[in-house]
C-alpha cells in the first residue's frame, strides 16, 4: 500500500509463500480497506513461492529496491 502510493514506481513484485495469505489479504473486508486494495493495483504482481529460492533460480530481471518483511 504504501509503495505504491509514490508514481513514479512502476512495478510491484510482491513474492508471498503462502497463496492464502494473499487471498486473505484479497477477499477478507477488513484486510483489504487497511491494505486499501494494494493487491488489485494492476503495478502488483504476485508470486506465490520461498522468496529466497525464487531470487536465487527465478528473478532474471533487475530490481531498484528489495523491501524483505522477516516474520517475527
């Protein structure tokens, strides 16, 4: 939500282990009015996969910023 408040971010690739928290975040009302929609945003794209294993074998384009969320 709030990287893509800024215009000038043209891509989102968010990489989510678990493809139900995504639909949570998606489908639940509440989720989706603090999260403001993020996900819908057509910039975002999903990956449903272990975010280090995808860098290592799958992310061939280069990224301007990585932002990592390590669980707590």
């Amino acid at each position: 939500r709030e990287i893509l408040k800024h215009p000038e971010v043209e891509h989102v690739t968010l990489v989510e282990l678990d493809p139900a928290m995504t639909r949570l975040a998606q489908d639940a009302e509440l989720l989706k009015n603090l999260n403001e929609g993020a996900l819908q945003d057509p910039r975002v794209h999903v990956v449903h996969q272990d975010a280090l294993v995808w860098l290592d074998r799958e992310a061939i384009e280069p990224y301007d910023v990585l932002i990592v969320d390590f669980p707590d």
